[in-house]
C-alpha cells in the first residue's frame, strides 16, 4: 500500500499547482460520480464540476498550504485529506483563509477524487 | 438510505453538545480502528482518542458551528463531513476559528466515526 501521507502531499502539491496554472486540467482528476461542494453549491460528474472551476470570477488565484493532514478512509485503499491555507487572488492584498478536504480513491495505478469540499473561514 | 445532510446535522449537533458538557461520552462514537487527527498528533483506537480528548488543556468549551456541508463517501453509506466553527474556550474572549472533517460509517443501525481530522485555522 502507497504511504497516504506521501500520497496526500504529492496529490495536494499537483492540484494546487494546476488549479493556480491551469483550472481546466484538474478535470482529469476527478470522474462521474465525483462531488464537489463549493461554498453553497453542490457538483457531481465532470461536467459540472469543470464547469464550476473553470467558471470561478478570477483570472489569478495562489493556493498557500498552511496544513496538510490525511488518513486512511476506507479498506479499499482511499485516503482523506484535510488542507487548511490561504488563498490570494487577483490584485487582493489581502489572503483569504480556506480549508478543503477531499477523498482520494485509488484506481488503474493512480487516485481519482471522489469527495471535495471547500470552505472559505472567516475569522471568529 | 439516510439523508446524509440530516445525518451529518444530527451527528455534529450531538458531537459538539457532548464535547463541550461531557467529552469522556465521545468514545461511544468511535471503533478501535477509529481515527483522530488533533493539530499534529494523530491517535487510534478508542483508547487512545479519549485521552486525548479528555487530556486537552481546558475546562470550559464551547463550539459555534458557522457551516456544515456533507457528501456520501462510500457506497456502503458513509458520510463526508466538513465543519468550519469558531471555539471559545474557558475565559478567553476572542475566538479561535476551526475546522474539522469526520468520516461517518453506518453500523448496527447508527454510525460511527472512522475519521477525525481536527485543525485550528489561523488567519492568513
């Protein structure tokens, strides 16, 4: 069995890198049954989720991990991962702080995500 | 099938009510191959999570719950939840944000929690 840390970090690390460079490449990442929730908006299938991030009001947005945590979540090999960061987009001084969490499910070799929320957090 | 955002409203109100008036209660909601991700410690079994949780370093606690989304995880009727929440604990006056993702498993007519990931959120 991989080492899901080692998973988590290398999948979290990719994703980032091409949500910031590239939106509409994370698309191979996920499949038809995979949810996305967005702030207050719910996505299943690759569709509707490429339509979701590529659809984003922003032209540049920087992901900055602040922590990365992951377990084993199911016999079968998935891993959850939990990311809390900040987010800077467009000509914003200021970060955003967010958190994200995902299951990745192992398949032909690699890992596809099934689950993905994403929060913004606003100061208490 | 359950309503997983029912669930996942039922589950955190109980959670969050029981950790901030009876924490040594919470075990009853985790397995001996359960998971607890606490900052940057991580803890398995039951065991192990009460200490834990009954070893954290104030008396007083209250959790404010600010979103709640959830998504299916499994074919076998698991639940993805993700929680954002601001903590006060025993005098402070200023909150802290937080947030935190379980896995729920549907077991003997309830659920329990395989996964627990718990991380401070701190301003970006």
């Amino acid at each position: 069995m991989a080492d899901f840390q080692e998973v988590a970090k290398q999948f979290t690390d990719f994703y980032y890198k091409q949500f910031d460079s590239e939106r509409a490449s994370l698309v191979a990442l996920y499949r038809d049954h995979s949810m996305l929730t967005f702030e207050n908006e719910a996505f299943q299938g690759t569709g509707a989720i490429l339509g979701k991030l590529t659809g984003l009001p922003f032209a540049k947005v920087v992901h900055q991990i602040a922590t990365l945590d992951a377990q084993p979540s199911s016999e079968a090999g998935g891993i959850l991962v939990l990311v809390t960061g900040a987010l800077l987009v467009d000509e914003e001084a200021k970060p955003m702080s967010y958190t994200q969490t995902f299951q990745l499910v192992p398949a032909d070799g690699s890992y596809y995500v099934l689950n993905d929320i994403f929060r913004l957090v606003y100061a208490g």
